[in-house]
C-alpha cells in the first residue's frame, strides 16, 4: 500500500449562536418581559487514532476541516441547537503540529487516543439574562464567540520496534525479506529502496517485532544529499536501530570509515536520534574468510566507540551489540535474531513510562490563531511509502 507521511491540512471549530433578544407577548399578559433564549455552542474539531489506517493518503484529497455552527437562541427561552463536533481519524502514530510555529499538539501513539484539537465557541447568552429590577426590559444580548482555526502539519512517523539503517546496498532490504515475509525490491545497484518498508519479525510462537527498511544515507544527507534524510523521522520512535555494514564494498571503501560516516548523518540530523541504542551488523559476512572477520569486527566496535558515547562507557557490553551474519546463506542469523527481540523488549519496557516526554500535547487552545494563507498541499509525489503489514 502507498501512502503519504506528511500533510498540510486546516481546521476550523463552529462559531458559537448569537443570544435572541426578543420579549414575551401573548394576550392577557401585557408586560411578558424578555424571554430572549441562548445560543448554541460550536462543534469542536477531534482528532481520533484509528487503528485501520495506515496512510495520510486521505487529507491529499481534503485539506480543510469545518465543524457546524451553532444556531441562534430563540424566543421563549429556547437554546439555539449546539453545532456537531466534527471527528477526523488519522492512522496511530501521527504527530500534529501547528504549522505556524512548529510546536505540538499531540502525538497519537496509541489506538483510540482523542484529543481536542480546535474548541468550538461558546454561544451567546440571551436577553434573559440581563433583566433586573432596574432594567426590566433589556435590549442587550451576546453575539456567539467565533470558532478556532489553525493550519496544522500532519507527519507520520512508523511504529517500528528495531530500524534499519546503513548505506545504500548494505543488504537492509535482502535481511528484511529473509527474517520476514515482506518482499521490498532487491537488486545489485544503490538506492534500490526508494521508500521505507515495514516486516514483522517472528521469533517464536508469542515473540514478534516489527522491523523498518529505511532507504540509504549517503554523506551529505543531512545537507539534502541523495535521498536525504526525508525517512529518518521513521525510525525516531524505533526501540533500536541496527546499523548495517557491507563487509565487502563495491567500490573498495573501508567498512569502519562508512560506519563512521552515517553516524556522523544521524548525529546531524539529530541528536536524539543518534542517542538511541545502537547495534552493529556485519552483512555478507560469507564473502570475507573466517580468519578475517574477527579482526573487523575488533575495528568496528572501537570505530563505534569514537562516534558513539555509550560504546565508549559500556566498552564490555557493546561487544554483545555487535554481530556478523548473511542473509544469502542465513549463517549467524538466528543467534542475532534471540538476543535482539531480548533487547528490544527490555528497552520498550524501559520507555513505556516516558513514551510522551518528548511531545507534550498543547491541544484545545482557547485564543483563535490567525490563518496562514493557503498555499495548498505541497505536492511531495517523492515521498510516498509503502508499507507491508504481514501477519
């Protein structure tokens, strides 16, 4: 399936009904007073997680979002009726942002989430309420409060539990297709992945994670370079990333210089990215001979600990995060494969407490915001993804 993971997108909450000021006049009953009823409330704009969906595709087809207003107070007292709330759903790990000044909102991560992303107005009260012993027939009553309007930025971020990572034809896309049923495109020449893909990885009978293809970092991404680093925010709520290295290069390179150099990308791009637990992969380990992996292996970890604080601390541990293996003729594979969904389960369980520090919701703003001009949806035909659910 194809779909878009960053939209543009605008909403505005109904306004509130304007209170009725009118007076009561039936027959036999010359001084009825006022009888002027309030209006009704805005619909306010909601924003729900649903778990069936898996695309932003939807909102390249609508971008502007209006719940109803509410209707003006009546005569004999009667409320105006209360405009419906108006529910957008948008697939579990969608990140809203205000588009004006980047802050956000929320960060639906899990099913069913809501959030109140644009208040309707208030209605307005009617004349009624003004009546006193001096001001027996009042002519005063309050306009309903307008709605909230906001240009919001959509951005959809994988729920992955291990990324994959590395430079183009490091064989990400051949080891996602043999430790899952996913079956991205494969071929002998770089930037064979295009968009990232998703697999789900079994490792016993009540033991899965699912496992992200991120399309290859090439030096300079960070600067637009390649592919760039449009994907990245992909592997952002990754558990753990798995850095792959071709132990054999096409064009010669040094493996721990290129180890090296997407580290350097990631750090750039950001910090809190390139913080997260890190293992190290030696791909296409059955082209180098026995006697020679250790020795890499050796260079990889102390090239590792130059880029990366916690293998520099952990200098014992960080030699458990480090592995050699084929895809193509499956050596090493099942004896990375246990202690990485170990892994991964003991970081998620780490995380679950602090899952939201880093997007604190600041839904339901009382004071409308000013409208940006509508420039329209950028048109990011590059950026679609596919994602293969497998069960």
């Amino acid at each position: 399936m194809r779909f878009l993971d960053d939209a543009k997108i605008y909403i505005r909450s109904g306004d509130g009904g304007s209170g009725a000021a009118s007076f009561r006049r039936e027959k036999f009953i010359p001084m009825g007073g006022p009888d002027g009823g309030d209006g009704g409330h805005g619909g306010s704009i909601v924003f729900v997680a649903d778990p069936h969906l898996n695309t932003l595709i939807d909102f390249r087809y609508q971008q502007h979002f209006k719940a109803q207003r509410g209707t003006n107070g009546m005569k004999q007292c009667r409320t105006g009726r209360s405009g419906l709330d108006l529910v957008v759903p948008v697939p579990v790990g969608t990140l809203v942002r205000d588009d004006a000044d980047g802050s956000v909102l929320c960060d639906f991560i899990h099913p069913g989430q809501t959030a109140v992303l644009a208040v309707g107005g208030r209605g307005g009260q009617g004349n009624v309420h003004y009546k006193s012993s001096t001001n027996r027939s009042p002519h005063q009553h309050q306009p309903g409060e307008p709605g909230t309007e906001l240009w919001l930025r959509l951005e959809l971020k994988l729920l992955a539990d291990v990324g994959l990572i590395g430079l183009p034809n490091a064989g990400k896309s051949t080891l996602l297709s043999v430790v899952s049923a996913a079956r991205p495109k494969i071929a002998d020449y770089p930037f064979t992945t295009l968009i990232p893909n998703l697999g789900v990885v079994r490792v016993g009978p009540e033991s899965s994670f699912v496992m992200a293809d991120i399309p290859g970092l090439v030096e300079g991404a960070s600067a637009g370079h390649g592919l760039g680093h449009a994907f990245l925010r992909h592997v952002e709520r990754c558990a753990l990333l798995v850095h792959l290295v071709d132990a054999l290069p096409l064009d010669g390179s040094d493996p721990v210089a290129n180890l090296q150099q997407v580290e350097r990308e990631l750090a750039a791009y950001s910090p809190v990215l390139a913080a997260k637990p890190r293992w190290v992969v030696l791909s296409k380990c059955d082209l180098l001979p026995v006697e020679a992996r250790q020795p890499l292996l050796k260079r990889l970890r102390k090239g590792m600990a130059k880029v990366l604080v916690s293998w520099k601390k952990d200098k014992e541990e960080s030699k458990q995060w480090l592995h050699a293996l084929s895809a193509v003729s499956g050596e090493g594979l099942q004896a990375w494969l246990q202690p990485l969904a170990e892994r991964v389960r003991l970081v998620r369980a780490q995380n679950a407490a602090t899952a939201l520090a880093d997007a604190p919701t600041k839904a339901g703003k009382e004071q409308p915001l000013a409208a940006m001009d509508d420039d329209g949806m950028d048109d990011h035909g590059e950026d679609d993804v596919e994602c293969i659910w497998v069960g």
